[in-house]
C-alpha cells in the first residue's frame, strides 16, 4: 500500500496530516512519510486533545508525541474543551468535536502554508455514512458520501485510505509494524454510527462476503456524485438566467418551467448564495428535503406576498414573479406613499389602477375581467381622494358603527398576500371612505336619480397578483 495523491496536487507540496493515534491515521502518517522522504516533501501531523476522556486521551496525546518524534515529523498539538463548546453551542458532543478539528486543521494550514491536508477516512467510514445518510432520507448528493477529494483551508482535503476496507488497514498496520492506540468511545453502543460498525455492517458482510458491502458503497457513493455533478451543472446554468437584479430571487417562470430535480437545486443554491452557507463536511447545509418540498410548492402556487420561514433567520416570499429568500426584517409589509386619485386612471402599486368617472346620470359598477372592485359615489364627493396602504388601527365608520379595518379583512376572507396590495380610498381630510370590495363609510349612498362618480379598482391581468 502506497501514498497516491491526485495529479492536480503538485508533487513538491507539503503534507498535513491529520494523527488521532489510531490505527488509520498512523497507517496514513506512515505512508506520508514515506512519500515525503521519496519525494523530498515535507510531513507534519496534527492532533487535537478533545477533553473528553481524560487519561485516555493523555495517552493518546503522549503516544502521537512520541510516535511523531520517532519518525522525525513536527507534530502541532491543541487543547480544546469540546464539552463546554457543545454546551455552549447546543450542538452534540460528536458534532463539537468534528467542528473543532476541522477548525484545528485550516487554522494550520493558513498560519503555516500548507495547501494540503490527509485524513484517514476508509472504506467502512463510507459505508457507515450512506448508511447514516440512507436512515435520514438523503437525496443523490447525501448518498454522494465521503469525497475523496475536496477544496478545504484554502488548499485541498485529501482521504487516500478512502478505497480501502479497515479490515485491510489493520492487515497493512501488523505488516508494517505500524503500532496505533485505541479510542475507547469507537466501541460505545450509545453512538449510532457505533451501533452501525458493530452491528450492522458485520451482518451485511454475512449476507455477502467480506468487504462486498464497503465496496458496493464505493460504487454507490461513486454513481450519486456523477449524477449530482451532472444536475448541479444544469441548475447552475438556470440559476444564472433566472436571477432577479438584485440576486436575491429566481424567476417564478423558470422555477415552473423546470424539473423538480433542478428547481429544487436552483432554489438550494440560491439558499446556499444568501446565507453564505457552505457545510464543511458534507455540503447539505441546513435546508432539508421538507424545506425544498415547501419552497417548490410555494414556487408553483405563486401566491404573491406568501412566504415561508427558514433557517439561519431567513424567509423566502414570492413578490413581483420571483421567489425571494433574503434575511427576514428584509420582508417589511408593503408600503406605498399616499397618493392623490383624481379624475381619469392613476396607476397604485404594481399593475393596479384606480380610475374616477363623472357622469351627469346614474352609473352601475363596472365589470370585467381585470375589475377587482367598482362603485357609484354621489358627484359631490370631494376630490382628490388619497389612496394608502393600511395601517394599524384603522376604522372605517359603517352602518352606524367603527369598525376595525382589521377585522373586516378577516370577516371578508380577503387573502393576507392582497390586504397590502389594495389602496384604501381616503377622503381629502385622511377619512377612510372606501376599502375596495370590503366595506364603505356612511353617508356616501349612491345616487339613483343625478349625477355620480364611480370609482373602479382594476388590477392588470398577467400581474403579479
């Protein structure tokens, strides 16, 4: 078993690697080594002290100082109280942990220039994350798994026992007379993924044959990251004609013109774009697959003003044909400055216009396919009315009483996405005179007999509405 990196890594560059102690990671530093002193590349090891097992991992601790010693390679060494962390943080101790090291290694290589950095993952670690994965519900690109190659700390992650079973690491450790120590945690059954190494995975090698399971996941794993690159390409070249001016939201249109497959990646890395979310580990982020069902359903009702919350204090909302997702005090209520309505057609708000007709004989409200609401006015009604979106608190004075604006909405069942959408007609002094197809205020009765002022709220087909 050699050292073999990929052909875009220059040969002359210096090795990181990532020493725990056990036996993958010593097999690794061994054959690092060995590649270092046949191509004249420099080797160091790092390793984090967790302060989790206490003497346990003392010993760990002492033995990778000494071991590295021994072999002539700079070991770096770190304390970190990933109990306090994960209790600080909410997150679980396995998670803490995983965060710290990787925290550990790209601070490394930053402050000492070193573009690459070799961990011990292998082949069972593959099997047992698909199957983590499978139980969650992943999609292609969780069951991607482990890459074997990946940009990290400005340089690139590397995992060259990935092709190899553990049983053949610790067949090349006793070959070699690669001593390692042993993590007491690794044999915990509180642990799901030790629950799957123990039992699971021995039972899968009895249902086939020894090793079979770890390379059908390597096949697997191999296959959902082709059919993930191939998808993500084509969302990415949808994303970049569907994006509205500002980047913060996709077209409507393209979302409905699409497969699920790629919207649902279109409106990931438009996710991805805003809350500069980028999973270290295994890029799936916190949306999850009943967030992108949500979103896709939100895109092909198109409501406008709907909205969904998500993670990391975003929302995303349809407004003007695009589904938004920006950071969620970025979606104020809609808010339109008064403005004065006086004869003729006076466009309010996005594809909506209020028109005032005079005529010296009675007139019945106008219909037609783009009339949201019309009424008759007595032709004394002072002019020009002023149009505004709600507010908090408003009153319209109707039979008799004043009533919340509020609640008539609710009474009316007029959709939350319009009741900001729609101007009310004010009166020249700022008296509620009319909200359209809601309610009026007394004492304006249409005339039957003289004169009259009809007043038609329209909203322009094909609009966002």
């Amino acid at each position: 078993m050699t050292l073999h990196l990929p052909p875009v890594i220059p040969m002359d560059a210096p090795l990181l690697v990532a020493y725990s102690g056990g036996a993958d990671s010593a097999l690794l530093l061994t054959l690092a080594k060995a590649y270092g002193d046949e191509h004249n590349v420099p080797v160091y090891a790092a390793h984090l002290h967790h302060g989790i097992r206490g003497e346990e991992a003392d010993r760990d601790l002492a033995f990778c100082r000494q071991t590295a010693a021994a072999m002539g390679i700079d070991l770096f060494e770190k304390h970190v109280d990933v109990p306090a962390l994960s209790r600080q943080t909410g997150q679980s101790i396995e998670t803490a942990a995983r965060d710290a090291r990787y925290a550990f290694f790209e601070e490394l290589m930053q402050a000492h220039h070193l573009p690459i950095l070799l961990t011990a993952h292998h082949a069972d670690d593959q099997l047992e994350t698909l199957l983590f994965r499978l139980l969650r519900g992943s999609g292609s690109k969780g069951m991607g798994g482990i890459p074997q190659v990946r940009p990290f700390g400005g340089g690139w992650l590397i995992r060259p026992l990935l092709p190899y079973t553990k049983a053949e690491i610790l067949c090349e450790c006793r070959d070699r007379g690669v001593t390692f120590v042993t993590d007491s945690t690794n044999l915990s059954p509180s642990h799901t993924r030790n629950r799957l190494r123990h039992s699971v995975i021995p039972l899968l090698e009895e249902l086939t044959e020894h090793g079979t399971p770890q390379h059908a996941a390597a096949r697997l794993s191999y296959a959902a990251r082709e059919d993930e690159d191939c998808l993500s390409a084509l969302a990415k070249a949808n994303l970049e004609t569907a994006l509205s001016a500002d980047g913060h939201g996709l077209s409507v249109t393209a979302l409905q013109g699409s497969h699920p497959a790629i919207t649902k990646r279109m409106i990931a890395m438009l996710y991805g774009t805003v809350t500069a979310e980028a999973d270290p580990h295994d890029g799936s982020g916190t949306l999850t697959a009943a967030h992108l069902e949500s979103l896709l359903a939100l895109a092909e009702k198109s409501v406008p003003e709907s909205a969904l919350s998500l993670p990391r204090g975003t929302e995303a909302r349809i407004r003007d044909g695009f589904l938004y997702i920006r950071p969620s005090q970025v979606f104020d209520p809609l808010s339109l400055p008064p403005t004065d309505i006086d004869k003729g057609d006076t466009p309010w708000g996005d594809g909506v216009t209020v028109s005032i007709e005079t005529s010296p004989i009675p007139l019945s409200p106008m219909s037609g396919d783009d009339v949201f609401a019309s009424a008759v006015f007595p032709a004394s009604l002072p002019l020009p009315l002023v149009a505004r979106t709600r507010e908090a608190g408003d009153e319209i004075f109707s039979h008799g009483m004043h009533k919340k604006l509020k609640k008539l909405l609710c009474d009316k069942n007029i959709p939350p996405h319009l009741r900001d959408r729609i101007p009310l007609l004010c009166l020249p002094d700022g008296t509620p005179l009319w909200y359209p197809s809601v309610a009026f205020r007394d004492g304006y009765p249409a005339p039957t007999e003289e004169a009259c002022l009809r007043i038609t709220v329209r909203i322009k087909k094909n609009s966002t509405f």
